[in-house]
C-alpha cells in the first residue's frame, strides 16, 4: 500500500511538472490528462483513507521525510482529490484556444500534489517543503493573466506575505529540532520549556498567514487576480484552509503551551467577526466570497483552538465543498456574462436557471441554513464552547447569513436588463457545479452519521438559536438588497478595502523596508569608491617608500592621464598602479613555485626572487600589452 | 587520476595556443569536449569515492626543505565542489558556442581558470592552495579586464587589488601555521592532526585573523564585498558565472578545510564573529539587493546573502556550548551543500543575465518588461532560477539553508530568526525582479526592436544546472551521503 501514499501527491506532482515543461506543445492535450489524473487521484485517496498506509524516505541526516494516513489526512485527502477533480473538470470550459492551458494545469497539479503531502507528512520538514511549494503554485496561478500587472501585483503580495508567515514554520522547526532533535509532529506538544513556546508561535504565525487570518487577511483579496477555478480551489477550499488544517493537527501543542489555544480561539473568532463585516461590505463577488472565506476558516482555527477536532475537520470539508461550488458559480457567470460585480449580476440567477440553483444551494449552505452542510459542521464547532465564545461566533454566523443572503437576494432579484448575453454555461461547468451541490447540501448531514463522530452530538439549544439566526440574517439581507445598503460611507469604505490592512502593511512594513534597503544601497555605492581611493593612496604612499624610482618611472608613465586633474583620473591611475604591483606579487608567487617544480636550486636569497619576479612581470606586462591592446 | 583531472583543462589550454590556425569553432567546441571530459573523471573520481577520509590521494615531494609537497586528494567536502566546478565549466563551455570576440584566447584563459579551481579544491598543502587560490585571482583578472564590459577594466583592477591583497594575507595565515608547527610543515593534514596552536592564544588569534580575513575577502563576507558588484557586474556571462560559482567558494572551502580544523581552539573562540558577520551579510546582502535596478548587480548581491548563511552555520558550529553535535554537523552540512547549491543556481542565473547583455545590451531592470511573451523559455528559466535562489523546497538551496537554519537555531536562536528574514527579503526582490522584467506590458530598451528567445546552447548550458538544482532538492541523498561524511570529520575537529 506504501506505493499508493506515494502515489497520492507524488503522481500529480510529476505530471504537473511535465506539463509545464512541455509548455505550449501540450496545450491541446492538457485538459484531458489533468483531468484523468485528478480522476485517478480520488479512488487512491479513498484506498489510502481505508488502509491507512504510512511511508518513508530518507532526507536529511536523520530527518527523513515521513507520510501518513490518519483519520484527519484522510478526511483531507480525500476533499482535496475531490475538490481538485470538480475544479479540474470545470477548468475543461474556462480557457480559451489561445490560452496556456498546459501551464494552468500544470500548476494545479503541482499545487493538489503539495496539498496531498502537506496533510498526509507527519513532520515538520515533509509539511514545510509542501506548504511552501503550494504557495510558489499559488503565486503562479493568481499571476496566470501575467500580461496584466495588476494580477501580477497581487500574486507578488500573496507569495510575500504568506512567505513571512511561513517564517513561522522555519522557526518552528529549528526549535524542535534543538530541543528534541526531531521534527515529528506528534511529538512537538511534549517539547520543553521555552522551545515548546517557539514552536507554538511559530506554528500560529504560519496558519495566520496561510490562512489569511488576521492581519494577514489581505493576501486572499488580491488573489482573486487570479482564475475562477485557481479561487475555488486554492483560495477557498484547500490552501487556505491549510492553516485550519495545521492548528487541527496541533491542536495538543496549542494546549500544552498554555496559550496558543486561547490565542486560536481568539484569532479566529477575531477574524470570523472582522471578515465577516468585510465580506458584507463588497460589491464584487469574488471579493465577498474571499473575505467569506476568511471568516470561514476562523471558524476552524477557533475549533482547533478549543479543542473541539472533529467539528473544525467536518468545517473543513464542508465548507470546501461549499464555498468551491460558490466560486466557480461565480466563475461560471464572469465566463457567460462577463462580469462579477454583484450589481451588474442582479438578476444572473433567474437567467441561468441551473448556476442560480447551484450558486442559491452554496449559499443558504454558507448562511448556515438547517439542514445543509455548514449548519451543522458550525454547530459541532461551537458544542461545549464558552458562553463568550459562543456569542462572538454567533455575531459571526449573523454576518455570514447577512453576506450569504446578499449576494443571493441579489442574483436571484428581478433582472434589470442590462445583459444580452444568454450564452447557456458549457457543459463541464455544468458538470462540475451539479457534481459538487451534493456534497455542499448534504456532507453535514451524512457527517453525523459518520461512525465515530456521534460521540459529539449537536447541542440542541445551540444549534436552534444559530437556526434562527441564519434565518434573521437572511431576512435583514433580503431588506438591504431591497432598500440599499444602510451603512454610512466610510464604513462601506473601510469594509471594501479589506479595513486598509494591505495599507497598514505597507505603512508599517514595506515603506521602512524599502527605505532602509535604498539608504543601504546609497550606502554601499559610496564606500567602495572611498576604500578604493584610500587604498590607492596608501599604494601610491608605500610605493614611493619603497622605490623611489619606479616611483618616478610609474609617475612619468601615468602623470600624463593624471594631468587633468580630475579626482576620477588620479583615482583610476591610483589602481593600476597597485594592480601591476599586485601583479609582480603574483608571478613572483607564481614562478617561484614553478622555478622549484623545475627543480631550480632553491638559494632562499632574496636578490634572486626579485630578479625572477621582474623577468615575470616583464613577461606578464608584455601580454597584458598585446591582448588588451 | 586526481592530478588527471585537476591538469587536464591546462594541457588543453597549451595545445590550443601551441597550434596554429585553428578554426574558432574547433577552438570553442574542444573547449565543450575537454569540460565534458574533466566532468566524466570527476563523476568516476565520485563513483569510486569510498566516504572515508582523504580518497585519490597523490602526495609527491617539491620543495621538501621547508615541507612543501604536492599534496592532492579528496574527501566529502572537495568532492562534490570538485564536480560542481566541472559543471560549471562544463555549462559556461555550451554558453560560451557562440562566443565570438577572441575565442581562441578566451578558452585557454577559461581553461587554466579551470585548472586553478579544481586546484583549490584538490590541495592538501597550503602553498599549493594558496597558488591555485592566486592563479584563479589572474585568471578571472584577465577575463574582467579583456573579455568584460563597460567599466570592465576598472572594476578588473578593484577585484584584482581587493583579493590580492586578501591573498597575501592569507598566505602571512599560512606562513604562521607553518611557524607553529613542529617539524614545520605546510601540509594541511599534518597541521589539522598537530593544531599547533591550540593554547597560544595570542598568536593563534593573530593567524586566525590573517587567513579569515584572507578567506573572508574572497567569500565575499560583509564589509569586504566592495569588489563584488562591480567585478560581476563588467565580467562577461561566463565569467560572472565562474566568479560567483566556483571562485567565491574557495572562500568558504578554506573556512571549512583550513581554518576550522587547524585552529579548533581560535575557532570556538571567535565562533561569535562569524555567527554576527554571517547575519550582518545575509541581511546586509538581501536589502542592498532589494534595492538594486541593475539584474546582474542584484544577483551579485544576494551573492553576499547566500555566502552569509555559510558562515552563520560554521559560526554555529563552533559554538559547543549548549549545543549538540546533531545540530553541528546539521550545520556544517548545509553550508557545504550552500556552497554547491549556490554554485548551480547563482551559476545559472548569471549565465542567464548573460542574455540580456547579449540581446540588448542593458541590464537595467526598468527598460524590460513582459518578456515572458516574446521569450517564454528565457522567462521559464529566469523564474525556475528565481525561485531555486530564493530558497523554495524542491531545489537545493532549500535543503541547504534549511540545513542551516534548523542547525544553527538551537545554539544562536536570535542571529538564526535574524537570518530567517533573509528568505523574505530575498524572495521579495526575486518576485519584484521578474514581476518588472517578465510580466506585465511588453517594454524592451530603446533601439531594441526585437527580443530573441533562449537559444539551444544557452538553453543546453543553464537548464541542467537547474535540473540538477532540483534533483539535489528532491532526492539530496547522494550529495548528502558524501558531504555528511566529510562534514562529521570537521565537527569533530572543531569540538577537539
């Protein structure tokens, strides 16, 4: 079974790359293998979440790179593969002729495959390598239109800031690996004293940035550069659960250090509730799904934090399920209308009878409407949380059936008849969006029948009051998209821009940054011509000691460049001087050595090197004349 | 078959000069067959490499009064140094087929270099060192100043002044180990077993301050990186490769070969200098590249970024105190795969700035734009570079720094976590780069009308050092296996 855990990322890693080394050739076929492999990829999921096979390979000297299969892993990786097949299989219609299809599937390959490794390595070397790798793929496929800076500008802003988060895990794994000389995760919650510390904050640091939690949340705004189906796969479902998924798997050392739980469970009930508003306040689709999916994935870093696993791995996939099928919805209507700003999609819903179902099932789901997925996966989430807690998630279930409703009430109003268009969706998409409703309705329902997740029930109680809520936030949303919105223009403001964190990150961050590079820069540029002019000087000084006439001669050779006057002459002259000083140095070293390979007497007197050292710099000065001249 | 491999390129370069008339395209591609060929021995020497001691060893005597002998060999350090130098020769060799200007001259020049670089690498005596580490300074002197560019000839007397001058004061280093020993000898295996000046710390201090400060200039380690940018800057592609490839490493190999292991006491004492200076040059490196407009002076700066990783982790390793010999040889490990990894990666990408200079005669990042469209294969090779310099896992600088960092961390964690920010510096002014460059509206230097893709021979000289980045990135093992061997033996040393 070894060969199938390899299998898992390893095969679409090697197709991805071979595809983008074909490039162009391969544009015509790309389609279909992508497909094919994201196809064969789910039966090998599904076989290895049931055998549970483990494997290993030797990487660095007694860190070698391990995988595993674990309830967790399995649960992931058997979304992912789905996921990424429902994405691909949409992908099929989203690219024209014309359009590098080769390296767009390319890269998602090579992106599924580092998401397969980073949640089946059970060390911090396997994960890291992963993490990484999905970030570089991210950068490339947010940039995939690289003809418009625009995209490519944002693509820049995610790969830097989710690398500084990354930074996290680095330090992370220096820090285990000095307090226990391993980096298997299992073992970090046991680490001692302050290292358990650094791992803690390190491992945090890496699911904010990741995960595009607070105050890293901006990164994901700018992704939306990027393809339709790169956000349904990447930027909502997977990768950006990927913090989720960390702080799951380390939910014991967040406990053991004493305040990483607590710091989990705030960051994201802060950043369900920030981003929650946020997402309320766009007017573009996919910025609203973005900063949804923030709030969304607070809701699993708040789980992981307290403690309650199973109910933020069923939130996990769930919202996976949910928020991809709302992507590429929104996907499906930029391809047929072309446009996602929600105003101009007023009325797209009754137009496209079967993208409006799919996109009104993603996004009652997303309101957390009973019985469909998030409702209950949102729920086992806050079983047993704190009544603090509890209310602050709850202010975030409001704003997501607020922001959930909005988007819907405003597809399915009245057309205002503004489009022509009435091309009907291509048939893969088609494919794809009916192929991921299910799962979307109903993986929360089937997750409690699941066996083994029964041992932790729904709280009756609390899961009526999130009922009511999601059903009052859809109704006051209903009002807004009626009446317009009822927030006062710097609020709106604010909440389009994502509460100028991207802003604030430049101010705080990158302008020092920048200012301290240039002023480096300056820096750098002026000392090289000083040392350079001291040393000459110096030369000049030990030369004219030394010898006073080849000080002469040398004087009489160059005065007439120095004539001028310039600083800049003096300066040059001052070099080569030194450097036909060196020179002598050189040979001198040099033919002496090769003197006495030659079994020359070695007389060890001083005269005799001299006269060898100027025999060679004649020789050398002789060459130097004529090929340079 | 050491010596074979070490004289080889010379004695070609003799034929070539010696015979009249020769075509120029015989001329460039012997210089093709001869590379190839050192790399083959080079890759039999490995095959035959038992991952013991000192391997292929040839000691004759030369000048035995004063204990100089020619004393070559290899072990898990050299080695894979040795084959990364005929690599890149090898690759610089496919470049250099459309070389036009003076080829004949230029290939010998190039051929001795490689000569004088398997030399450094090879020695196990201190005058031998020191005279390959002098022959590759007039070398690559000659190629600034003959074959370069521009400011060629001004920036060829700085690098020559610079590490000339550093040269001799390694060799005063080397004369004071010899000193100290008893019987007086400059072999270096001799002078590791004897570390004669184990318990004289002033004088010991003193030699570890001449050969550092020798080694540290070539390294180049901040603040003695002056001569970098501009040397790189004029050199011709070729050349910038070599340079930065293979002659910066003489460098750290000399830390590594020379003064870690004869002077283990001086070492664990100043061990704080390197750890400071190392995180001063990666920080020091990544912002002033940042800031760069120039491609081929940015690269040369991370240059000074990625050696600063190398003398944090052998700082580190001589850090014994609340350290554990796990983490050392982690340490020591990573930065021997640094100076192999950087080799490839930076070797690559200078080879590729060497397409702009030849299609458009600039450098300068804002006069490019959106190249990615009439030369996709250039555009894919500059970003695979990119990201295998700015340390992504899958290509060896990953496994190198990776190396360093989770050795170094437990003994220096506040220098380590400064050095960390060197990744993000890094990765920002690579993606800045290609952002500028590649993508974005098409925008090409004034007069320049068209912009030609990678050609077969450039594309045949940088991809397999980027493919080979990346094997060693995915499978590390048998670069691993080698340097893991030699590097365990200098721990060892150290911690005497």
């Amino acid at each position: 079974m070894s060969v199938l855990l390899w299998a898992l990322p390893g095969l679409p890693l090697i197709t991805g790359a071979a595809l983008l080394v074909a490039g162009r050739r391969a544009d015509r076929r790309a389609p279909v293998i992508g497909v094919v492999v994201a196809a064969l990829l789910v039966p090998i999921a599904v076989l290895a979440a049931i055998t549970r096979p483990s494997v290993q390979a030797p990487m660095l000297a007694g860190l070698p790179v391990e995988l595993a299969v674990d309830g967790l892993s399995a649960l992931m990786a058997v979304t992912v593969t789905v996921v990424t097949l429902a994405v691909l299989v949409y992908s099929v219609a989203e690219f024209g002729r014309d359009e590098a299809a080769s390296r767009f599937f390319g890269l998602m390959l090579i992106f599924a495959g580092a998401m397969l490794a980073t949640v089946t390595a059970t060390t911090l070397l396997g994960l890291l390598m992963a993490w990484e790798v999905m970030g570089a793929a991210s950068y490339a496929l947010i940039g995939f239109w690289w003809r418009e800076a625009w995209r490519v500008r944002g693509a820049t802003t995610a790969f830097i800031t989710t690398r500084a988060g990354d930074l996290g895990l680095y330090l992370a794994a220096g820090a285990a690996f000095a307090a226990s000389g391993s980096l298997d995760l299992d073992r970090l919650a046991a680490l001692p004293g302050p290292w358990l510390d650094a791992v803690t904050a390190g491992v945090l640091l890496a699911a904010a940035g990741k995960s595009a939690q607070l105050p890293f949340s901006f990164w994901l705004s700018g992704a939306m550069a990027g393809p339709s189906p790169v956000s349904a796969l990447l930027h909502s479902a997977t990768m950006v659960a990927a913090g989720g998924y960390l702080l799951l798997r380390l939910s014991p050392l967040l406990h053991e250090s004493g305040w990483g739980a607590e710091t989990a469970v705030w960051l994201g009930a802060a950043t369900a509730v920030a981003l929650g508003a946020v997402a309320c306040a766009q007017r573009d689709l996919k910025q609203l799904l973005a900063a949804s999916t923030c709030a969304q994935v607070g809701f699993m870093v708040l789980a992981a934090g307290a403690g309650s696993m199973v109910g933020g791995a069923a939130h996990l996939a769930g919202h996976a399920a949910v928020k991809s099928l709302l992507f590429l919805t929104a996907g499906a209507w930029l391809t047929v209308l072309g446009s996602k700003d929600l105003d101009r999609l007023r009325g797209a819903g009754r137009r496209h009878r079967l993208i409006g179902a799919a996109f009104t099932m993603g996004a009652l789901a997303l309101a957390g409407v009973p019985p469909l997925t998030l409702w209950v996966t949102k729920d086992l989430v806050l079983s047993g949380a704190p009544t603090a807690l509890w209310s602050a998630a709850l202010v975030a279930s409001a704003l997501s059936a607020v922001y959930a409703g909005r988007a819907l009430f405003t597809v399915l109003a009245p057309p205002t008849g503004r489009h022509r268009s009435r091309r009907p969706a291509p048939a893969a998409m088609a494919v794809a969006l009916v192929g991921l409703s299910l799962p979307a309705a109903a993986f929360g329902a089937a997750a409690l029948w699941w066996p083994g997740l029964a041992a932790s029930p729904l709280e009756p109680v609390g899961a009526a009051v999130s009922a009511i809520v999601a059903v009052a936030g859809l109704a006051a949303s209903a009002v807004w998209v009626r009446r317009g919105a009822p927030l006062p223009d710097a609020v709106a403001t604010a909440g389009e821009r994502w509460l100028g964190l991207e802003a604030l990150a430049r101010l705080v961050v990158v302008r020092p940054v920048w200012s301290l590079a240039r002023a480096l820069a300056r820096f750098d540029d002026r000392v090289p011509a000083a040392g350079a002019r001291g040393v000459a000087r110096f030369g000049r000084a030990v030369a004219a000691a030394a010898d006073e006439r080849s000080e002469r001669y040398l004087a009489a050779g160059v005065s007439s460049l120095a004539r001028g006057g310039r600083v800049v002459s003096s300066f040059v002259e001052g070099i080569g001087e030194r450097a036909i000083r060196a020179l002598v140095g050189a040979v001198a070293a040099g033919g002496s050595r090769l003197g006495a390979l030659a079994r020359r007497p070695q007389t060890g007197q001083l005269h005799q090197y001299y006269a060898q050292a100027a025999v060679a710099l004649a020789v050398l000065v002789l060459v130097f004349v004529l090929v340079v001249r | 078959m050491l010596t074979a491999v070490i004289f080889l390129p010379v004695a070609a370069a003799l034929v070539l000069l010696g015979v009249p008339r020769i075509p120029d395209a015989v001329v460039r591609w012997v210089f093709v067959a001869v590379a190839a060929i050192d790399f083959a021995l080079v890759v039999v020497l490995w095959s035959r490499f038992d991952g013991t001691g000192f391997d292929h060893e040839t000691q004759l005597p030369w000048m035995p009064s004063i204990g100089v002998s020619y004393h070559v060999g290899v072990d898990g350090i050299s080695l894979p140094l040795l084959a990364m130098t005929a690599g890149l020769f090898l690759a610089g060799a496919v470049y250099s087929l459309r070389h036009t200007d003076r080829p004949r001259g230029f290939v010998a020049l190039l051929l001795f270099l490689e000569t004088a670089s398997l030399g450094v690498f090879a020695s196990l005596d201190l005058i031998l060192f020191f005279l390959f580490f002098d022959l590759s300074i007039v070398g690559m002197y000659f190629v600034i100043a003959v074959w370069g560019h521009r400011d060629n000839r001004r920036a060829a007397l700085m690098f020559f002044l610079y590490t000339f001058i550093g040269s001799l004061v390694l060799l005063l280093g080397f004369i004071g180990l010899y000193l100290a020993a008893d019987p007086s000898t400059f072999d270096i295996p001799t002078l590791v077993e004897q570390h004669p000046l184990d318990g004289s710390p002033v004088a010991g201090g003193l030699v570890l301050l001449a050969i550092c400060l020798g080694l540290a200039i070539k390294t180049p380690l901040v603040p003695f990186h002056t001569w970098l940018p501009p040397a790189h800057t004029e050199a011709p592609a070729v050349g910038s490769a070599i340079l930065a490839g293979v002659l910066l490493k003489m460098g750290t190999y000399g830390f590594v070969r020379i003064a870690m292991p004869a002077l283990p006491e001086q070492w664990r004492r100043y061990a704080l200098v390197f750890v400071i200076v190392g995180v001063i040059s990666v920080l020091y490196g990544a912002l002033v590249a940042l800031a760069q407009t120039d491609f081929k002076r940015m690269i040369a700066y991370t240059s000074v970024n990625h050696m600063g990783y190398i003398a944090l982790a052998i700082g580190t390793a001589g850090t014994i105190a609340g350290n554990t010999e796990q983490a050392r040889q982690l340490a020591v490990t990573g930065a021997v795969t640094q100076m192999v990894s950087h080799g490839l990666i930076t070797g690559a990408l200078f080879l590729l700035s060497g397409v702009f200079y030849d299609r458009a005669r600039s450098y300068d990042m804002g006069s490019y734009g959106g190249l990615a469209g009439p030369a996709p294969r250039f555009a894919g090779l500059v970003a695979v570079g990119a990201f295998a310099s700015l340390g992504l896992p899958g290509f060896s600088g990953f496994i190198a720094e990776f190396q360093i960092f989770t050795g170094s961390l437990g003994a220096r964690p506040v220098a380590t976590a400064l050095a960390l920010l060197g990744i993000l510096i890094t990765a920002a002014l690579f993606l800045l780069a290609l952002q500028r460059m590649f993508l974005g509206q098409r925008r090409l230097p004034q007069s320049v009308p068209e912009f030609a893709d990678a050609r077969p021979n450039e594309l045949v000289a940088v991809a397999p050092l980027l493919a080979l980045a990346l094997v060693i990135g995915v499978l590390p093992r048998f670069l691993l296996d080698v340097i893991e061997s030699g590097a365990s033996t200098v721990v060892e040393l150290v911690a005497r």
